[in-house]
C-alpha cells in the first residue's frame, strides 16, 4: 500500500514548487507584482506581451506571477509562481510548465501543476500535477498525480497516483495507486492497488491489490488480492486471495484463499481453503473447508472439517460429517459408525 508521504516525496524529486503552507507564508510577506505589459489590445481583446493580469487573446511571459485570467493562448518561459487563482480557458504552454488554479483545455511544459481542478488535457515532460480534480488526460514523463478524482486517462512513466476516486483508466510504469476506489481499468508494471471499492479491471506485473470491496477482474503477475468480498475473477501466478468471501473464479499457481467462504470455480496449484466451500473445487496437494463443502473437490488430500455435501476424489478424503460420496484410496466418515467410518476406494452417507 503507498501512502501519501511517498506522493510528496515523489513531487519533490521532481522539483515541483514548495509546499502549500511555505508558500502561503511567502504570499503573506511578498508584494502585488506590477502587471506591467505591453498590451496590444482592444477592451482585453488582442495580444499581450509581459505580466499582465490577463488578456483575451495571444498572452507571452518569461514568468507569470499572480495571473488572473487567459481565454485564449498562455505561454509563459520560466517556473511560474502566486498562480493558484488564475483561469486559463485554452492553451496553457510553458517551457518550465503552465500553473493556474482552473485550466480548462491543453496545458503542456516540463511540469504542469492546477491548483484546483483540470478540465481538458495535461501533459507534463515530467509530471502532471492537479491539487483538485482532474477531469480529461494526465500525462507525466515520470508521474501523474491528482490529489483529489480522477475523471478520465490518468498516465505516468514511473506512476499514476490518485488520491481520490478514479472513473476511466489509471497507468502506471511501475505502479497506479488509487487510494478512493476506482471504477475502470488500473494497470502498474510492478503492482495496482486500489484502497478503496474496485469494480473493474487491475493489473500488475507482480501485484494487483484492492483493499476494499471487488467487482471485476484482478490479474497479478505473483498475487491477486481482494481485501475484502470479491465478485468476478481473480488470477495470481502464485496466490489468489480474498480476505472476505469470494463468487467467481479464483486461480492461484501455488494456493487460492477465502477468509470467509469460496463460491464458484477455484483451482490451486497447491491448495485450496477456506471456511466453506462451494463449486468446483480443484487443488494439486490439498483442500481445506473449516466449516463446509458442496459440490465437486478434486486434490490429493480433500480435509472437510465440518459437512460435506457432494462429491470428493483423492488419494485420502476426510470429512467430519458426510452427506456424500467419497473415492480415493482411503476415506474417512465420521458420522458414519464402526468400520464404515474407514473405507478403501469408496464412502458414502447418503441421508
């Protein structure tokens, strides 16, 4: 699970602006900058060359600093700064990057930073950054973080990090972390997670983690792991696990898991377990109902710990109660009485 001090840390690597309290310190002690520009318009519409407070038109800067408004196009050469409150409705461009508090269009530069929300496109040679949400395409060389939603395509070369609520698709090349639920499709070349709901696709290289409730499909290169219920299908080159009861298809390369109960189709290279058991049950080594087992179980050691209801092939089958047939070279029924509790090749209670 990545926690919020690792999105910090990611953002000062990329050498960002400050914090949000040092720069409001810094705004208390600085003064109003001058606006001074060379404004070739008429009533705001035209060109303006200069720190102007804003223009309808074609605005060229070296550094904004206190920016108000741009319909138009916004190009600014130097790191930006005191912008938070400016509304660009257009083209946000920027050598260093574009920074405003409301863009709504395209904004581009080596980092592109939105105080408040993003309506469009941003694409960031390093990173794209919106405080608030994000509602359109993110685009970072390196990241991609929105502190708040995240509408829409969310990609970052190393990470795409949502701190709110994903709908549409979050990619990352090492990892996309969702930390308010998501509704699409999550894809990180190491791992996905997802704290929060998940209803639709997560895929990762070596992890695909939701940490809340799970509708879909997880796919993780050595675990899938739902932390709480689970509906859909879960794939793990090593481990599919539910921390809380799981309908679907589960398959682990060495063992599938159910902290609660297990409905559907599992199919583990090891093991298979859980407190009840429903389906289609198949394990290379062993099966382990702690309460129950209905349907169909197929492993070298079937262990029914409470009632099993159905049918079980393996070497040595064992159930506390049977309501059943067992076959395998020996079998164990225990509310079954004298030497019919052990049987060779078959046991059966059929009431």
């Amino acid at each position: 699970m990545v926690e919020k001090p690792v999105v910090a840390a990611l953002l000062v690597s990329l050498s960002l602006p400050a914090g949000a309290a040092a720069q409001e310190r810094d705004d208390r002690r600085r003064e109003r900058p001058s606006h001074a520009a060379l404004n070739l318009t008429v009533d705001n519409f035209g060109i303006s060359i200069g720190n102007s407070r804003g223009v309808d038109g074609l605005r060229l800067n070296f550094r904004d600093d206190d920016l108000w408004w741009v319909n138009g196009i916004n190009f600014t050469l130097w790191q930006p700064r005191h912008n938070y409150d400016a509304v660009i409705n257009g083209l946000a461009l920027g050598i260093i990057g574009p920074q405003a508090g409301w863009i709504n269009g395209l904004a581009a530069g080596l980092a592109v930073e939105v105080g408040h929300q993003m309506n469009g496109m941003g694409v960031g040679g390093l990173a794209t950054v919106s405080n608030g949400a994000f509602n359109g395409i993110a685009v970072g060389g390196l990241a991609t973080v929105a502190n708040a939603d995240l509408n829409g395509l969310g990609v970052g070369g190393l990470a795409s990090v949502i701190s709110g609520k994903a709908r549409g698709i979050a990619v990352g090349g090492l990892s996309a972390v969702v930390n308010g639920g998501m509704e699409g499709l999550a894809v990180g070349g190491l791992a996905s997670v997802v704290n929060g709901g998940m209803r639709g696709l997560s895929v990762g290289g070596l992890a695909a983690v939701a940490n809340g409730g799970t509708e879909g499909l997880l796919v993780g290169g050595l675990a899938a792991v739902a932390g709480g219920d689970m509906s859909g299908v879960a794939i793990g080159g090593l481990a599919a696990v539910a921390g809380g009861s799981f309908n679907g298809v589960a398959i682990g390369g060495w063992a599938v898991e159910a902290g609660d109960f297990l409905q559907g189709i599992a199919i583990g290279g090891y093991k298979v377990e859980s407190w009840d058991l429903e389906g289609l049950i198949i394990a290379g080594i062993r099966t382990k109902a702690k309460e129950s087992l209905t349907g169909f179980a197929v492993a070298g050691y079937n262990n029914v710990q409470g009632v099993q209801r159905g049918l079980t092939i393996g070497v040595y089958n064992r159930a506390r109660e049977l309501h059943g047939v067992q076959v395998g070279l020996l079998n164990y029924a225990g509310n079954n009485r004298g030497i019919w509790k052990w049987l060779p090749i078959i046991n059966a209670h059929l009431n």
